[in-house]
C-alpha cells in the first residue's frame, strides 16, 4: 500500500500494541498484569494513551517520513 499510495503522498504504516490496560477480554487481572509486567523491558504494562501517542506522532508533521513500518508500542515485551 504504501508504495501504490506513495505517490498521492498517501503513507500506510501500522501500529502493533503489547500487552495494553483496556477491558478487552473483560480487563487484566492483578496476577496477570503482573506477569505480563514482568516480561516487559519497561516493567509494566501499557496504557490507552501509550498507544494514542505513536498515533498521534504518526499523524504529525513529526511522522511525515514514516512510511511502510510496522511500528511495535509493546515496552519491550519479551526481549
């Protein structure tokens, strides 16, 4: 997509969360968030807004270069 699109200055990039606070699945229990935080490099696990910020930065002016990634949001899950 991203190099059909390229030329109408059109860029497709993705956004692949980690292990994220939301109550998708009915939520995160406390023993299971914490063994999800214990195999992140950061600690924990993400939030909503963690996510929402690569969104957003991909969207800018700062993103406008990025084109044809895969961009992992995961604190370094399981490095």
């Amino acid at each position: 997509m991203a190099k059909e699109f390229g030329d109408r200055r059109i860029r497709a990039n993705a956004v692949s969360p980690g292990a994220i606070r939301t109550e998708l699945g009915g939520g995160l229990n406390d023993e299971f968030e914490a063994m999800l935080a214990a195999q992140t490099a950061l600690g924990r696990v993400g939030e909503p807004e963690d996510v929402a910020r690569i969104i957003v930065m991909l969207l800018a002016e700062e993103g406008a270069w990025i084109n044809a990634q895969s961009i992992e949001v995961a604190g370094g899950y399981i490095i």
